[in-house]
C-alpha cells in the first residue's frame, strides 16, 4: 500500500500512497499528503509503551482511517456555546486537496429555540437548522426536538458553526453545542447526548490529486497496458495489469483531478508505479466455488468451472435425463404461462382500479359529473396511452427533473407532442388538495401559461399531461451563448412583461387567486415563437378569495426564495413578486441567482449583490453587454428600480405583479428607438431607499413554533450576509 521502504502504518492505522510518513518526500505526493506519526502518550497513561496517532502534518487533523478510494476520516472538534463564545473551529481547509463530503457527513446541533447556522466566514451563513423545545423532555434529543441535523453544500474546504439568537428569551449556555459529523458513525451512537461528553467527533473528507501538472503527467501516461503469461497445460495464469487514470473536472470552478483505480478482478495500489495484481478467486472465500465434479481455475479478472474428464459421461447422461423432464414439463409450463398471463391482466386491471381511487379519481369524477366544471377541459387520459406515447417512460424521453417529478417528451395518437409529467407520490391525506389543483389549473387560459391538457390517475403515482413547448428555458438563453436567438433589451422587457402578466393573471384574474410558489428562469418556457410560458406548478396552491396567505412547509429554490417567507413560513402573493425581481434581475445582469465565482465582499446572492450595487451608484458596471447596448439608460433605471422594489425585504412594501405588469407596459409604449446608449449622461440615477437588514429563520427538520414545517434540504436555505443576522 506505501511506496517500497516507506512506513505503511501508523499505530492501528494504514497509510497508502499518496499518503506517506517520514522526512523522505518521496514517500507523500505533496506537502498536504504528508502524515506526521505522533506519540500521544500523556502523563496519566501506566503503560509504557507509546502510542503513535496520525496527523495531517499540514491541517493538523488526526487521522482515524484512509480508503486509497478517496476518502478519509479525521477527528473534527465539536463547536461549544458558552457565554456567547464558540469554543472551536473546523480545520481550513481552503487551497488542499480535501473538502468536507457532502454525501457522509451532517451538520448537527444540539439546541432549541435559535438558528444553528453553517457559516462560511463571519459574513455568509450557507445553511443551518433549527429544533423546536421540548421542556418536558429536556434530557431528551431527537432530530427535529431540541436538535436538528442537516446537509451541507458540496466542495465545502471551510466551515464554522454559529447560534442566531430567535428572541427565545436565553442565552446559548454551555448546553447548546454543534458539530459536523461522519453520519454512518452518528446512526450507530446512540444519541446526539453521547457527543456531549467529548471535543471531537469523526468527519470523513474527499481528497482528489488536484492541479498538479506533474503529477498528471506521471500517472496520464500510466494507463491500460496488459502483460499476460498464460500456461495450457496446469491452467496456471500469472499476469498483471497497469493500474487506469483518468482526468476529469471536479467541481463549477473547472478544477482538474486525478482518479486512479485497478480493474474489476484485480487488486492493488494504483497510485504506485506499479501493476495491480490478479485476484486468485478461487483461493478466495465468499466466492461460489465449484460443484465436487469441477475444477475452479482462476483467469484473468475471474475464474471458471473446469468439467473433470472422467464424469464426462455421467454429465451427458444428465444432460439427456434433464431434457427429458424438461420435454415432459413443457405442456405444464406452457398451461401455467396461459394461467399468468389471465391472472397478471385481472391483477393489473385490479391495480389500476386501486391507483384510480387511491389518487382521487373518484373525487374528480364527482367533481366532473356536478356540472361545475367545464369537462371539455380535462382529459383523463388511460396508463397505456402514455406509456406508448413515451416509450414506457423511457430515459431518452426526458425533458427535465425536479423536486415534484420528472417530465417525459411524448406524442398522442392524434399526433399532438406533449409535455408528460410522472409526479413523485402524492399524500393520501392531501388528494382532495390535489385534485381541486388539478381541476383549477385545467382551467387557466393565458397565453403566458403552460396549458394543463389532462391528467392520468390509473398509476402509481398520479401522470401530468402538459402542452409541449419546444425551445427549452428563459435561463438557457440568460446563461449560454446562444446565436439564433440573443437576447436583446427589447426581447428581455417583453418577456419580463409577458411572465408578469401571466402572474397578475394568476394573482387576480383567474376562478381563485393561485399561488406559483416557484418562479425561476428555469419554469418560463419559451414556445415556438419565443414567447414565455411559465410552468411548473407542482407546488401551487389555490386559495380563497378572503385569504391573504397560506402557512406552508418552505419549499422554493435557492436564490429565488422570499426571505420573509423563509422566516414565517407564510407565502404571499409577493412571495411570487420577490421571486419574480430575481429573474428580472436575472435579465438586466445575465448572472446566475447564487454563485461562488463572486467575491465575499460582492455577496453570493445575486439580489443581495443587485442591491448593493445600486446603493453603491455601480448598476451599469453589473449590467449585462446586451442590455447597455440596446437600451436607453432612462428605461433601464426604471426596470432596475422595479426589481428593487420587488425585492424589498418587507413584503407589504413590494408592489403587486398587476402594478408591476403596469409599469412594464408603460416603459416598453414609451420606448423609442435607441441611439446606442448616447443618452447615458442625461438621466440621472434614481437613489434606493435604506436596505431593510436581512432576516431569515428556518428548520431542517420542518417544524416551528405553530408551523407546519421549513426546509428539508439545504438548497432551499438562502445565502444571506451573516452580520445583518
């Protein structure tokens, strides 16, 4: 596992290259791949000999194993909370080859009543997770009650752990703690309490060979060269095989990395300059070996069944007996594959039956048959025409997934092309919900809405039949470069005009104010002619008239979720006006709603680093190319200015998607033709108003005082300047 006369162990623990101990830098990759071996040996121990640990000579983390994988686990400190100060940090691990793995590890706290926050520095918080209290059970912790656990985002290399005080009335004390952890090692603890009592828990990292040209070069040229020796007559195989490399990009910020690996059947380290051996499968136990008539012989990469000469013919004698019974059996399989086939259709037919009622099909056709709904506009179309229409859903039909479902390209008999939407499984307890949904978005007719055509309740999980709209999402257009069809000043304005107009429809034209609850520039289609089509109504929800909101578990997408609705779990018709200012700004900058490519002082939110960039007097440095050559600068402050205030902070002082459908039909009459932005020096820049201090609360676990619940993943916790909180 070590490179030849390099130590391979370190008290219990392994060390495989690229890892190595020792002064000699042959036996490590690189400075950060080095492992001090430390003798931990304290004053109170009575044995006497010592006992060496592992150390991370470069971030200075005790190492409990290594996987030459690409993973290893290290003993992580547990942040304490007395008195208002944190006790300990994580390792920085900013510039290594390791980050925190996203897929292992959890972030846990041990507190009710605040925000336990995921803070990449002391001004950004990338998540957290609140519990609620449980006086009752005060020495008791489940996730969810008086702790809560969470993910973390991916490529973390620095992490600390903070307390948002809630207005609980206390202080964090020395009882509220938060750490990282290694999941797998948690399950088997027996509670979070079992972490109290000590300073560090297990945290397993990745690490990659990342940038190293050299090193690229050394293993690139390392690849798939096959020596074998072969021997007829004792079935005697000796032969090894170069260990595969491949370079692939790691990450968004186009980092390369390594990856070394032996092939199925072989065993060994491929990150030596060394052949990995064969895997003699037959001396192996666990495989199956050969009956009492057969030879195991090992080949390369795997083994087979010789057949001993002298039961040659006791094998054909069996092979004919076996035909013989198989002949003799032949009219009763093919009696009971008649049998399954009968019993397989009045199953099938039974399970559709069951799906059909189980999904509220009975509910809507009472709701059909009462004459309030115009039936002409719902179709319930049958489980075996869409499956034939998508090739039984097959994964070359795939359109697009998200959180509510996965959407399919299909065509109908009548030769229609259609959106088919497999929707994730629906509540039993909500199927009145869903199909009074299914009911009302049958009935929108906007030209800027994405048109329900029917519906498909015989399966397991309720079908969505949508009108197909061809050419792809608003934020292909924004983010790639796209020649056939750029996006000029005046196409952006008339798209921005025709999503708001479908909003205000929604808001306050349609049968029932409906609720989006997930606007972003992936869900506006754009159709044959480029008109917008918004889409994706999996979590909208219809509400009556007299109802100003809806108390709902948090569900949106990173970037473009309400702040006020992430801390009272309260969604407004301005919830959908603030997400509908991050597309508008989304159109004016042509820059993505979070990104980690911007600086700290710049922000990660696109609408924190929009507002910023206006109270700072640079919005015309932030603005895309496209949009300060065609537009006037008149107009483009008055647009600015509406996304602005769409994403005021209080959702009372955002205006309504009907005064913002207004405005923008107001700026695009009064455009006239531009003189390539000549008229700059005229206008003068419209000052903003104080920016409110962002306010945010949350729960991974979706519960809080008097909601029904919050977040379950990190990608619906925004990124916010951590000092406002």
């Amino acid at each position: 596992m070590a490179k030849h006369d390099c130590q391979d162990n370190c008290g219990d623990v392994l060390i495989p290259y690229p890892f190595g101990i020792g002064s000699n830098k042959d036996c490590y990759l690189d400075d950060w791949f080095e492992i001090e071996c430390s003798n931990n040996l304290s004053s109170k121990t009575t044995s006497s000999a010592p006992h060496y640990k592992p150390f991370l000579k470069l971030a200075q983390l005790e190492v409990l194993n290594i996987s030459i994988e690409g993973t290893l686990r290290v003993n992580s400190p547990v942040t304490k909370f007395c008195n208002g100060t944190e006790s300990s940090r994580m390792a920085d691990l900013t510039g290594s080859p390791f980050v925190y793995s996203q897929e292992k590890n959890r972030f846990t706290a041990v507190s009710c009543g605040f925000l336990a926050g995921m803070v990449l520095t002391e001004l950004f918080v990338v998540g957290g997770c609140r519990s609620v209290c449980d006086h009752k059970k005060s020495a008791f912790c489940d996730i969810g009650i008086n702790c809560c656990q969470t993910t973390i985002p991916p490529y973390l290399t620095v992490m600390g752990a903070s307390i948002l005080y809630q207005g609980e009335g206390r202080k964090a004390n020395c009882d509220d703690y938060a750490f990282l952890v290694d999941k797998d090692w948690f399950e088997r603890s027996s509670s979070a309490e079992a972490v109290k009592s000590r300073s560090h828990v297990p945290v397993v990292l990745e690490w990659n060979i990342i940038n190293s040209t050299s090193s690229f070069a050394l293993f690139g040229s390392y690849v798939t060269k096959n020596d074998y020796y072969y021997n007829y007559s004792d079935y005697n195989y000796n032969y090894t095989v170069a260990s595969l490399c491949n370079i692939y990009t790691l990450d968004s910020n186009n980092r390369s990395a390594l990856y070394c690996y032996c092939p199925d059947g072989f065993e060994g380290n491929p990150y030596l300059l060394e052949t990995c051996q064969d895997i003699d499968e037959c001396m192996r136990t666990g495989y199956g070996r050969c009956g009492p008539h057969s030879e195991c012989v090992n080949v390369p990469g795997y083994y087979f069944c010789a057949v001993d000469a002298t039961d040659k013919k006791k094998t054909k004698l069996n092979l004919i007996i076996g035909l013989g019974a198989g002949l003799g059996l032949l009219l009763l399989l093919i009696g009971a594959w008649l049998g399954y086939r009968f019993l397989k259709k009045r199953h099938t037919r039974k399970r559709r039956e069951m799906f059909f009622k189980r999904n509220g099909g009975l509910l809507l056709e009472k709701q059909l048959s009462s004459g309030e709904v115009n039936v002409e506009k719902i179709n319930l179309f049958k489980s075996k025409e869409l499956e034939k229409s998508t090739d039984n859903f097959n994964t070359d039909r795939i359109l697009g997934q998200g959180g509510q479902g996965t959407v399919y390209k299909g065509m109908l008999t009548d030769g229609r092309i259609v959106a088919v939407k497999k929707s994730k499984i629906v509540d039993e307890s909500q199927l009145s919900d869903f199909i009074n949904e299914v009911v009302i978005l049958s009935q929108i007719n906007h030209r800027n809405v994405v048109q329900l055509l029917g519906c498909c309740l015989e399966t397991e999980v309720p079908i969505l039949v949508y009108e197909f709209i061809p050419n792809g999402n608003l934020s292909q257009y924004i983010h790639e470069q796209n020649e056939e069809f750029p996006l000029s000043w005046e196409v952006r304005l008339r798209i921005a005009m025709e999503v708001a107009g479908a909003l205000s429809y929604l808001h306050a034209s349609a049968a029932f104010p409906i609720y989006h609850r997930d606007i972003k520039s992936t869900n506006i289609l754009l159709d044959a002619k480029y008109r917008a089509k918004v889409a994706d109504f999996g979590t909208s929800r219809s509400v009556a008239i007299d109802q100003t909101h809806l108390t709902t578990l948090v569900h949106g997408t990173f970037g473009y979720l309400d702040p006020e609705y992430f801390q009272t779990s309260q969604f407004t018709e301005k919830s959908d006006v603030y997400s509908f200012g991050v597309v508008l700004v989304e159109l004016l900058t042509g820059q993505k709603p979070i990104s980690f490519r911007r600086s700290q002082e710049e922000g990660k939110s696109l609408a924190a680093y929009f507002i910023t960039s206006m109270q700072l007097d640079r919005l015309f440095e932030i603005l895309d190319a496209e949009i300060v050559k065609g537009g006037s600068k008149a107009d483009i402050i008055l647009v600015a200015n509406l996304a602005r205030r769409c994403l005021n902070l209080s959702g009372r002082k955002r205006p309504t998607m009907r005064e913002v459908t207004a405005e923008l039909e107001g700026i695009q009459m009064s455009e006239k033709p531009s003189n390539g932005g000549q008229d700059y020096e005229e206008v003068e820049y419209v000052r903003t108003h104080s920016i409110e201090p962002w306010d945010v609360a949350s729960s991974s676990t979706g519960t809080g005082p008097g909601l029904d619940g919050g977040p379950s993943s990190l990608h619906e916790i925004p990124l916010l300047p951590y000092k406002s909180l």
